[in-house]
C-alpha cells in the first residue's frame, strides 16, 4: 500500500467517523427537542388525563358519562376559534405555582369585534343530566375568548356558557380579555346555573354590543350563582352591569372588589327583578362609571336587596354618581359607606329615578344626607325610611394597605347598627379581620382593628333610650351625688352644647331640649359626663 492510498484511507475513515458523530448529536437533539417541544393535537370526543401541552386543533367536547382531568401546568392552546362543548365533567386543579391555562396560539386580530380572528370560543355546558358529576377549576387562566351576535349558544358567555347546571365551582380563577356579544363577558349563567365562583378575578372582560349588553364580566338569568372573594377590574357593559347584571336572580354577592368597570346603567353592580335571599355583605366599589345612572351600583325593576357594610366611594355617572334606584326597587342598605362619588347631572350620592321606587337607609354614611338626593323619588317623592344616618367625613386610614380602613379617629368606628340579625354578617369584614371588635360594628366594607373602642368606654354605665327623641337617662353602676358637666359633641369634634344637672344616686336624666335650648338636629354626637362621674359615650338623636 502506497503512502497516498494510506492517507486516502485515513481520510475517508476520519470523515465517517466525524459523520457518524454529527449523526448522533442530531439524533440526540431531535430526541430532547420532541421531548421538550412535543404536544398533543385533540379535536373531537375527549376524556382521560390532560398534561403537558394540549394543542386544540378543532371543536372538542366531553361526553355524557366521560371525564377529564387536567393536571396542573397544563397549558390547552386553541389554534384557532374552537369551542369546548362540555356533557360529562371536567377536573382541572392547578395551583397557585402551576396554574393551567386556556388559551390560543395567535391573538393576532383579538381586537376586531366582527371576526374571531385571534380568539377561541369559549367553554359550553348546556343539555347535561342532573345526574352528571360536578365540574371544578382551580387555579385556571382563561385568556381571549371571544364569540359573534346570534350564534348560537356562544352568543353569550365569553368563555362560559352554563345552561341549567349548577354543579360548576371556579376557585382562584383568572379571566383576561374574555368578550362576549351580548351578555356575561366572562361568563353567562342562564336558568338554573346556580353555580359557586370563589376566590376569581375577572380583568378587562367586555361586551361590544352597541345597542344593549348586560354584565361586562358576569351575567345571570332565572340563575342565582354564589360570587365571593371576587375582583373585578376594567370590565364594560354597553348597557347594564360593568362588572355584574343579574336578572331574576337570588345571588349571594359577598366580599368582592370592584373597580374601573363601566356600563351606561350601574357601573360595577346592576340587579333587575332582584331580590337575593341573602344581603349583599363587605363589597368595596370605587372608582367606577356610568354614562348615565349610578356609577357604583343600580337597582332595578322592583329589586328588593339588602345591602350591608358595603363602602360605595368614588364612583362617577351623569345621574347617581355612586346609588341608582328606578322603577320600584326598594333596596335596604346598612351600614354602609356612599360618599365621594361625582354627578355631572344631579345627585351625586343617590339617584331616585321615580316615586315608585324607596331606597332606606340605616346607620350609613352618605355624604349631603337626604337633602341631595336627586330625582322623582327624591325630596317631596322620597317615602323610604332614613334612620341614624351620618353626614360626615370618613377619615379613612392614610398607611399604604389601608386605604378604606376607618383611622382610630373616624367617625365610622362603632357607629354601625347596634342589632345585627338577621343582615348576613359573618364574622370577618373584606380583609378577613374580626367584624367587630368593640361589640358594634364599624360602618363600611372594613373594620378597624385597633383602638379604644366607643363601647369599652361606655360599659360603666348605661344610656338609653339610643336613639333617643329628648329625654335620657344615664344608668351608671354605683352612686354619685354632685353636680355632672354634659357636654355634647359633633363627630367633628365641634362643641354643640353644655350644661349642667344634679345627679343624686345611681340614676339620672338629661333632657336634650333643655341642655341646648331647643330642639337638637337629628344625627349621631358624642356625650362627655365630667364632675362627680367622669364617662363619655356616642348617642343617636332621631
């Protein structure tokens, strides 16, 4: 063999060799990349476990009888404007480190209204057995679902449609950019579709209806779904409901926060032929709009709800800037805070559309009191009951975290209904702290937690009746004999009156017209007892 043979050799066996070697490492790498890029292409009839990446490449449904499980950190990627029509149930349980999600592969064209370009269709339960096992979703993201007007089903519900099946429970699931024609951007409840939504948050869900559309995020009819520990930001409703319109429906609306939603008739809240079983308990709606009747909240159509502890603050419309009433509603509302919202018409609290309709006021804040409530209802055509009301500043905590918190020198401290029965309170207010911490209840959606308390001071004596027209006596636990200084206050902390009686045993009266010479203004004042007893404490004058 000749030394160029022995070199041509040498060289063909190194080029193999180098070959062979890039052969591997391409076999390697196309092993890890399907390894780490593959997913699982369904269309269908589905059922079994879900995992990994789910490319949706047409409509899917779940069968009657069927199930499907979807393990956390899936990621269910539409590919194009598909619809997941749902017979049997569904277990989705992700958490809070690994959520699923729903989603799509392009939101290219998400914006135009008229196609679907950029969207899928949504979630559908409709015509299922009563008998069919519960569907829960935990910790699931549901992002850019969007339907067209008249069809079908998915003409409502961006991305749950529910038909008269209440075993659905959502918890801490997110809505993001959910639209809908007509109706529930995020989700509709229709007939029966009593489900449980906990724990959620609904962002930037909408109708684009130009002429009617109810419930920017939510929307129930002849439903009475139970929504709780929910926020609800920058959702719009052409007419009714920026955040929730429910129709004939019973709902239980706790603890939820409301903010930047929009619709023409209550911006965060409208209830028509409403009248829940159960109050509407520690809501928080600020800083929402209406392009024509209550900003905050509206209640319509003969709506009958009891509303307690909620704070209504901030709010805008050209009508009602926070409080909305048409139509015969006769909603009852405790404790509660309307303060702060803006009318570019009339009645920036409280608008009263005919004299049908009789809102009633207990033991709440609002700002300007009855005198500036505007519309038919109002004034000479207000016939509701408005008891033990203040007019006052809420002097609302100032430290970052506390922004609704009444501060330990707030009026709203203790100033609530005494007797609480019967108005749904639990024993936590929005935050999750105690609801009352000195035996009486703050006034608004927050308690606050620290502080003297009016009741602590006032357990040494007794003073009644409270409210009272004229005439109190003081009760006190041993006996006194001496002269006792009254002094009554305003919540401001401006003298109102002074004087002195002659207290002889455990006993005595004070009669406010002779203290103040004349009738003293219904509100809510603080009493100082100083001399032989030394006390102070908060009275109710009607």
């Amino acid at each position: 063999m000749t030394v160029n043979q022995d070199y041509q050799i040498n060289y063909i066996m190194k080029n193999n060799f180098i070959n062979i070697i890039f052969f591997f490492i391409f076999l390697i790498g196309t092993l890890f990349s399907n390894e780490l890029f593959s997913q699982t292409q369904v269309q269908g009839s589905i059922e079994g476990t879900w995992s990994g990446n789910i490319e949706v490449i047409g409509d899917i449904y779940v069968e009657e009888g069927k199930n499907l499980t979807i393990q956390e950190g899936t990621r269910v990627v539409f590919s194009g404007p598909y619809i997941m029509n749902v017979w049997g149930s569904v277990l989705a349980s992700g958490t809070a480190t690994s959520p699923i999600y729903f989603t799509v592969s392009d939101t290219s064209g998400f914006s135009d209204s008229a196609t679907l370009a950029g969207s899928w269709q949504g979630i559908v339960y409709s015509h299922i057995l009563s008998t069919t096992d519960s569907s829960i979703y935990k910790h699931v993201y549901f992002e850019y679902t969007k339907d067209l007007r008249d069809n079908g089903e998915t003409s409502s519900g961006g991305a749950f449609t529910i038909t008269g099946f209440p075993k659905v429970r959502l918890s801490n699931c997110h809505f993001l950019y959910t639209k809908s024609w007509s109706a529930g951007g995020a989700i509709a409840m229709k007939t029966g579709a009593d489900i449980k939504i906990e724990f959620c948050s609904f962002d930037n869900a909408q109708l684009y209806d130009s002429l009617m559309g109810f419930g920017g995020a939510l929307y129930a009819f002849e439903s009475s779904p139970i929504v709780r520990h929910c926020i609800f930001t920058g959702n719009k409703a052409v007419w009714l409901g920026g955040a929730l319109c429910f129709y004939y429906s019973q709902a239980i609306i706790q603890y939820n926060e409301y903010t930047q939603n929009h619709a023409d008739i209550g911006g965060a809240i409208s209830l028509v032929h409403s009248t829940p079983k159960i109050p509407l308990v520690n809501n928080l709606i600020y800083g929402n709009s209406a392009t024509f009747f209550g900003g905050g909240m509206a209640c319509n159509n003969d709506s009958k709800p009891v509303i307690v502890n909620n704070t209504i603050v901030n709010n805008m419309a050209a009508m009602g800037g926070g409080f909305y009433c048409n139509d015969s509603a006769m909603p009852k509302i405790y404790n509660s805070v309307i303060t702060n919202n803006l009318s570019f018409g009339a009645g920036n609290q409280v608008y009263i559309w005919d004299i049908y309709s009789a809102p009633s006021f207990y033991y709440c804040n609002v700002e300007g009191g009855l005198s500036q409530f505007a519309g038919s209802g109002a004034l000479g055509g207000y016939h509701g009951e408005y008891l033990n009301n203040l007019d006052t500043l809420n002097y609302f905590q100032i430290e970052p975290g506390f922004t609704f918190v009444p501060s330990a020198t707030s009026p709203l401290h203790n100033a609530g209904t005494p007797d609480t029965t019967g108005l749904g309170l639990s024993g936590m207010d929005l935050a999750g702290n105690n609801r009352m911490v000195h035996n009486r209840i703050d006034i608004g959606a927050f308690e606050r937690q620290t502080g003297i308390g009016i009741e602590s001071i006032v357990n040494a004596f007794e003073i009644f009746p409270n409210p009272v027209n004229d005439e109190l006596t003081v009760k006190l636990r041993s006996s006194i004999n001496g002269p006792v200084v009254v002094n009554i206050y305003s919540l401001s902390g401006s003298l109102v009156s002074s004087g002195v009686v002659k207290a002889t045993g455990s006993t005595f009266c004070i009669t406010l017209a002779e203290l103040t010479g004349g009738k003293i203004s219904s509100g809510t004042y603080v009493i100082s007892l100083n001399g032989a007893v030394n006390y102070s404490g908060k009275i109710i004058v009607n």
